[in-house]
C-alpha cells in the first residue's frame, strides 16, 4: 500500500513540474516533424511548413533568452519521470515482460535527449556573457558538439521484430515510443541547426536582457500601483516600465540634440566663418545628424510596442540600413565641408598639391560610399565571403572589360608620381595647347586659349609627350633675327651687334650671368639644379646669315619674367631698342626685294 501511495504523488508530482516552456517547445516540435515526415503531404506544404518552424524557433530563442536567469534556475523537469520510469523498468525486468522492458529503455533514450537540448541550450545562455561573439559562437560549436556527437539514432531492429504479436497494447506503446524517438532525434538536429543559425540574435538578446535598462525596467513594473497600470496597458503591448524608459531615452535624446547644435556653433563662430558657410552647415550636417536622432527615437518606440521578437529583428533591420545611409551621408558631406573651408589655406600651401587634394577627396567619398554599401550587404546577411569570391571570378572579365578605364586611374597615378604637371601649368601636347583645370581619376579637363574645356584620358597624357611651359623659374625666351640691307657697312653692323648685346646686358628685364634666383626646394636627384628648375640665362647676338634679301643679324635671349604679358612687355621694348640701335648706326631694315638685271642693255651702253 506504501508503495502504490508513494507512485501517485511522484506521478502527481511530476506532472505538476513537467510544464516547462522548452518541453513544451520540445513537444510542439515533435508535432512538427511527424507531419514532415508524412508522405501525403506536398512538398509545398512542407516547404511551408518549415518556415513556420524557422519562425517559431526564432521567436522561442528570444523569448526563452529574455528570461535567461529565472529559466537557467529551474530545476531538471524531467527527474520524476526518469526516476518512475526506472522503477517500472526494474519491475518489468523482474517479470520477464520483454516488450514492456524495450518501451521503457526507448523512452528513457528519449529523456536522455531532451536532457541533452535542455543542458546544451542552457550551456548555450551561459555563453552569452562572454564580451566578444565571435568567441561566443565558436563556444557555441563545441557545446553543441559535446553534447550532440554522443547520441546515435535508435536500432529500430532491436527493439521490433517481425514475429511480435501487433495486437499487443504494450507491442503499440512499444512502437509509438520508437516513432515518438525518431521524431525526437530528428527535433534534436533541428534544433541544434538553429541554434548556430541564430546565434547571433541569441547573443544579442542574452546582452540586452542582462542590461541594467532592463533591470530597471523591471523594478518599476514591480511596484504595485504599477502593476495595477499595466494591467491596462497589457492590451496594447505595453507597459509602464517601458513608457517611462522610452520617455526617459527621448528626452536625452533631444538634449543631445539641443547640445550638439550649441557645440557646432561656438566652434563655427570660432573659427569665424561667414554667416552662409554656418547656415549652410547646419542645413546638410547639423540637420541629418538631428533626422539620425529622430530616426532612433522612432525606432525605440516601435521595439517598445513589439518587443524582442522576430518582427522586431526585421524592422531593426531596416532601420540599421537607414542609419548606415544616412551616416554616410553626413561623413560624405562633412569631408567636402571641410575641404570646401580649407581650400584657400590649400591653394596658398606648397607642400599640398591641389591634384593632390582633390583626387583624395574622390577617393574618400567612394571609400564611404563601399565601406556603406558593404555593411548594408552584411546587415542584409549576404554572405561577404562568398560574395568576395564570386567577384573575383568576375573580377578578371570585368578588368578585361574595362581595361582602358583602370588604364586611365594608373595614368592618373602616374602623373601624379612622375609630376608631370599640375593644376593651373600651361602644357601642350600634340593636339592640345592649353591650361590644366584639373587632373581627375579617369581624365584631365584642360581650358584651351580660345577658352574652350578638353577632357584628355590620363593614359594619353601618361604615354604621350607633353610639354610644360609652367616649369620655368626664370627665363622665357625672346628669339627673332634682324636683317639689314646689303647696302649697309659691315663696320655699322658690327657697331650696332656690341651696342645690342651691351644693351641687353643692361636691360632689367633680361636674365643674363648676374641674375640669380632662389632654390628653397633640395631636390635628392643627380641632375643640374637650373636645368630641373628651368632657368635659363643665356644671351646671343650675332650676324647669323646672308638671306636672299638680307643680312640677318641673330637675337637670342630670356627675360627674367616668364610670365607672357611681362614677356610681351619686355620684349615689346627691346624691339624699340633694337630699332633705335640701328637708326643710330646708319642700318636700315630690309625686306624683300627682287633685282632684275638687262644684260644685253648693258652691252650698248659698254659700246
């Protein structure tokens, strides 16, 4: 009689605590895989069915992790029927009943595997104070694996034979235990698959629900004027805890505001700006870093109202791209910003280069630009690995493809390197003559004299001549030759070349021996420091040639200036000088002249 009462209060017992959530998650999941396992289904149906089960196994993660210490407290549920089971094994060994023997060890296989999901899952949750998730999903791994790689599936052959009698209720119980147990082993791999497949929601959920924001949030819920609150706001999904956090982190949230606007000012009207540039400021920065802002308090209030579901995950999902859009959005605009403020203290820097600059800019912009895209993929949860590969694959056409663009990036590259001009030199090349605008990743826009705008590919210019006539530090050269009629004396000509070289000589404008010139750059190259630097000081005057129609006389020299109006100017007054030399010296210019001689007129004249 002891005994019968002792079996009645364990059953009773039991079954009191056998309602566990993750059992009953266990059970519903059995349910589950029986109807994947049924043959009349369509494969449709079952497609659909798993991806209830995707969801149903998401949403279970994060409502059995937000709970994480009061589940990881509780006690083995499955103790009592273990222990009961194992008293009716023993008396089933006694009797001889050999089927009833093999239902009881199927069953307690059974226990053993929910044993295993309930330790490794809760093995799982203690993980989950680690600091860093990589760590975290790698002790994931393990724990599965330990507690997993143990179990075999069941020996159906051991346990049902042929020449059992089927009409048995012990021979049913026997084979809906078996069932039961393949179903079960078959929960144990799903489960195990979704757990690595949400690791990182189980993570994240683990970490907030141990926040202090949460802790606070529950003690208010736990007062008791509260809870008589919450009980109103329980249909809206609500609760005063939550209200009063949400309400607390906007308020902070438009400080920050009002602070960052008071900060972006004074340090504006530090460095003086112009009242445009600050409106201008706050209009693209100030006011996208307030949409941020605002865009999180939205995003708040949504999770509030939903909570930590899967929904939830969903909609953080969308938001998260937003913010990584509209963070590279102010990134974007602040580089531009900061380069716009500084372009007059760059233009007037000698170390900074404009090409320079501007080519960084491009370069920064599109490194925020593929830094943002790449974590919107990751965010989305394409795999970045595999993208990787399958880009490099593609990578080798596409460079085939493009070939003349990545050309023109490494020409660019080149110029740059080799300085063979920059912004604002005169070159010229075989087709164009003109001033260079700017040097651009893919071409250069240079202005032509007849103020037209040429865009040249870089690998053009990289590969083809190219004159600079903007590498000149001193001398730009004056070069004309003076003819003389043959009527003139050769001691006049002779006079008038010492008084044009002893003019030049003398002439402010012209370089000769005496002018110098400053050299602050030390360039560490075995080349001719005047050459590299483009100085030129080299005066001629000769009679060069008996023309046709005249004796020219060789003029060649550099004025100091290589600018062209001063250039012009210069060389403007030299010609006058020339001029009066030769007036002074009894020369006369010449020009083209033709001489007919008459021979035969000459004859009669003779006789």
């Amino acid at each position: 009689m002891k005994k019968i009462i002792f079996l009645i209060l364990l059953f009773s017992t039991s079954f009191l605590l056998a309602n566990d959530p993750l059992d009953d998650f266990i059970n519903e999941q059995i349910k589950i895989e029986a109807k994947l396992l049924d043959q009349n289904l369509s494969l449709e149906k079952k497609m659909d069915i798993t991806k209830k089960q995707e969801s149903q196994y998401q949403k279970f993660f994060l409502l059995y992790v937000t709970n994480r210490e009061k589940n990881l407290q509780t006690s083995d549920p499955y103790h009592y029927q273990v222990t009961k089971l194992k008293l009716r094994l023993n008396n089933n060994k006694y009797k001889g009943n050999t089927n009833a023997v093999k239902r009881d060890e199927v069953l307690l296989q059974g226990y053993t595997i929910r044993r295993g999901i309930r330790n490794a899952f809760h093995e799982v949750l203690k993980q989950t104070d680690s600091e860093s998730q990589a760590f975290f999903k790698d002790k994931v791994n393990e724990t599965l694996v330990k507690y997993f790689s143990k179990y075999t599936p069941l020996d159906k052959k051991k346990y049902i034979s042929p020449d059992q009698n089927q009409s048995s209720p012990i021979i049913d119980s026997l084979l809906e235990a078996v069932k039961a147990q393949g179903y079960l082993q078959n929960v144990a791999n799903t489960f195990g698959a979704e757990v690595v497949a949400n690791s990182s929601h189980i993570y994240n959920a683990a970490r907030f629900s141990s926040s202090k924001l949460l802790t606070m949030t529950n003690t208010i819920n736990e007062s008791p004027y509260v809870q008589k609150i919450n009980a109103f706001l329980s249909s809206v999904y609500l609760d005063a805890g939550k209200i009063i956090l949400l309400l607390a982190v906007i308020v902070l949230i438009l400080i920050i505001q009002f602070i960052v606007r008071l900060v972006v000012n004074h340090f504006l009207k530090l460095y003086k700006l112009k009242e445009d540039d600050i409106d201008y400021i706050h209009s693209h920065i100030t006011r996208i870093f307030n949409t941020i802002t605002s865009l999180l308090i939205i995003h708040l209030i949504l999770i509030a109202s939903l909570g930590i579901e899967s929904s939830s995950i969903n909609i953080s999902k969308i938001f998260a791209i937003l913010y990584v859009i509209l963070i590279a959005v102010m990134l974007y605009r602040i580089t531009n910003t900061i380069a716009y403020l500084k372009m007059e203290a760059i233009r007037q820097s000698k170390v900074l280069k404009n090409e320079v600059i501007n080519l960084s800019i491009k370069v920064i912009n599109g490194l925020i630009i593929l830094v943002a895209f790449i974590i919107i993929l990751k965010i989305v949860g394409v795999d970045l690995t595999a993208l990787l590969s399958g880009l490099g694959i593609v990578g080798a056409a596409v460079a085939f493809a493009a070939k003349d663009s990545i050309s023109n990036i490494f020409g660019s590259i080149s110029i740059l390197i080799g300085d063979v001009f920059e912004q604002g030199d005169w070159i010229e090349t075989n087709d164009v003559n003109g001033t260079v605008v700017e040097i651009g990743l893919r071409a250069s826009t240079i202005r032509t004299f007849d103020n037209a705008l040429l865009s040249i590919p870089n690998s053009e210019l990289a590969n083809g001549g190219v004159k600079n006539w903007s590498r000149r530090s001193v001398g730009r050269r004056i070069k004309m030759n003076v003819g003389l009629t043959y009527q003139s004396d050769f001691d006049d000509i002779r006079q008038a070349i010492v008084e044009i070289k002893s003019m030049l000589k003398e002439h402010p404008g012209i370089a000769n021996k005496r002018t110098s010139y400053q050299n602050a750059y030390r360039q560490a190259r075995l080349v001719s420091s005047e050459d590299f630097k483009g100085v030129k000081r080299t005066t001629l005057v000769y009679m060069d040639a008996f023309a046709d129609s005249s004796i020219n006389i060789l003029v060649y020299c550099f004025t100091r200036s290589v600018d062209w109006a001063e250039w012009l100017e210069v060389k403007e007054d030299v010609m006058y000088k020339i001029a009066d030399i030769l007036e002074k010296n009894n020369l006369d210019f010449a020009y083209p002249t033709l001489t007919l001689h008459q021979a035969e007129k000459a004859d009669e004249l003779v006789r």
